[in-house]
C-alpha cells in the first residue's frame, strides 16, 4: 500500500482514559474553589435554585475537550445532566450549541469555568491543527505535534491534535529515541551516537536524529536510522534530501513551519512536519455559557 493511500485509510476516534480526564479536572476545581468555594455564587443563590445552561461555540471551530466539561460538572454535582450536542472532533460554526446543562445552579456556576477552560483550549489546539492539516491534505505529508506542551497537559494537547488530524510525535523522553545536535556534539558524531543507542534500545524503540545537512543526513542513512529529521531545510534542500532518502528512512521536517510554508515544506515529498505551533501557539476557541432564562 503507498504512503498515499494509507493516509487515507480512517483511523479509530482518539480516546484518553477517564481516569486521566477525572484527575485532572478534580486538581483544576480544587485549585478555582480554594478553601472556601465559590463566594459569590453561594451569596447570591439560594440552594435551591436550578438552572439549564447551553454552552454554544462563538465562531468556526473544531471541538475537543467535551468530556472534560461533563466531568467538572459530575464533580461538583453528579446529579446534573450534561448532554453533548456535538463530540470530540466535530466541526462547529459560529452560535452552534455544544452541549445543555441542566440542574443546581449553584453547581453549573460553580464547575462553568474549569469546564470551559478545558473544552476551550483543547478545541482551540484541535482548530489549529486542523487549518495546518488542511494545507498539507493533497500531500503524503502529516503534521505533528511536539513535547513542547504546557506543563501536566501533554496528554491531553496531543488528544486535541488527534481530534484536529494530526499526528502524535512521541509523549516524553522514554517512548523513543531523538538524537538531537547536543546529542552528537558530545557523542563524538552522528554515527558514533546511532550506533551507540541502536546498542542500547530495545528492539521496538526507533531511533530518530536530527540533522542540519545532507552530509549528516547520509551519516544517519549509513547506520540505518529509523527517522531522519531535517532541521531548517528549505524546500529546495529538502527535496534533494527526499531522492537521496529514496525511501529508506522516514523523513521529517522541521523548523520555520507555519501557515505560510508548510504547504511548501509538504510538496517536497517527507512524511512528517513537526511544529510547536499547533500546541503552543493554538489561540483558545471561544466558548461561551448562557443561562437560559425561563
């Protein structure tokens, strides 16, 4: 099958375990409700009250993060309903409802905010992936993420860029091998610093360097790397390194890529981009509650 038509072939929906979600909404309502929960809602509604609440996208997007709303909601108060309108994924437009909540109002003021900072930000990288993906779509190229993520939510960043059509780069220091130029400055050369991890690995770790030329890059193929990544390589260089290659290592580019070049960078034929961009530099989606006065 060609790299081109496994692209195409429609890979399972991400999921992340509930446990992870669960945890991590209980740390980011204990830090909101502090040691006296929340003043003003309790000052101002009676226990009594309820409320329904639409929770509704304000402009174009793609959602992610949905369970983590249902979650902060459970949390506070497990007897709230939360129905979802649209899943993790999904497109949405501007005044598209995502999800109604309906129950206690002390509670669906109290969880709102951790409930939308979740589902904002994760729908925000998950947009911000998608415009990426969508540039490089007629390529065999796909974009990736990176492990510059913001501290305690890497799982969840590379979640939202599944749900936007990316893909995963590898999780932490312990899932693969990535020999960086600090790397072979102390390990004496590209060759010398394969050789020393292909003896090291295990047999299902791949082992990846990064190179900044097609000198090193021919280095790498020599010892049989497993991913050469092309650090700051225009789309000229790029190409030459792609008919060198000839197939024989996977081909990642990185460096300078945004929405201005990565159609470029693709058409050189690698197999991956990588960019900080779509996790780091990915504005939140805006997301708004409203309660709906009856």
């Amino acid at each position: 099958m060609s790299a081109n038509a496994q692209k195409q072939v429609a890979a399972h929906r991400p999921s992340l375990p509930q446990i992870l979600i669960v945890d991590a909404v209980r740390a980011a309502l204990l830090e909101d409700l502090g040691r006296a929960g929340d003043l003003t809602t309790n000052a101002t509604l009676p226990e009594e009250a309820r409320a329904r609440a639409v929770l509704s996208s304000r402009e174009d997007g793609v959602i992610c993060g949905v369970d983590f709303a249902r979650a902060a909601f459970a949390a506070i108060d497990p007897a709230i309903s939360f129905q979802a309108l649209v899943g993790d994924g999904e497109r949405v437009s501007p005044g598209q409802h995502v999800a109604t909540v309906e129950g206690n109002a002390r509670a669906i003021l109290s969880a709102e905010r951790v409930g939308l900072n979740f589902l904002m930000h994760l729908s925000g990288i998950a947009t911000h992936t998608a415009r990426f993906a969508a540039l490089i779509a007629h390529t065999k190229a796909r974009v990736c993420d990176t492990r510059k993520t913001i501290p305690g939510m890497r799982a969840f960043a590379k979640y939202a860029v599944k749900c936007g059509g990316g893909s995963n780069h590898r999780f932490g220091l312990d899932d693969a091998i990535l020999i960086k130029d600090n790397h072979i400055a102390v390990a004496g050369g590209v060759a010398k610093a394969i050789l020393a991890a292909r003896a090291y690995a295990g047999h299902l770790v791949k082992i990846e360097v990064e190179v900044d030329g097609l000198e090193q890059m021919q280095q790498a193929l020599d010892v049989g790397a497993d991913v050469i990544l092309l650090d700051n390589m225009g789309p000229e260089l790029l190409e030459k390194a792609v008919e060198i290659n000839a197939g024989r290592a996977k081909l990642e580019a990185s460096g300078r890529i945004d929405f201005e070049t990565i159609k470029a960078v693709a058409e050189t034929g690698v197999d991956y981009i990588s960019t900080s961009k779509i996790t780091m530099a990915a504005p939140t989606l805006d997301i708004g509650l409203d309660i709906e006065l009856r």
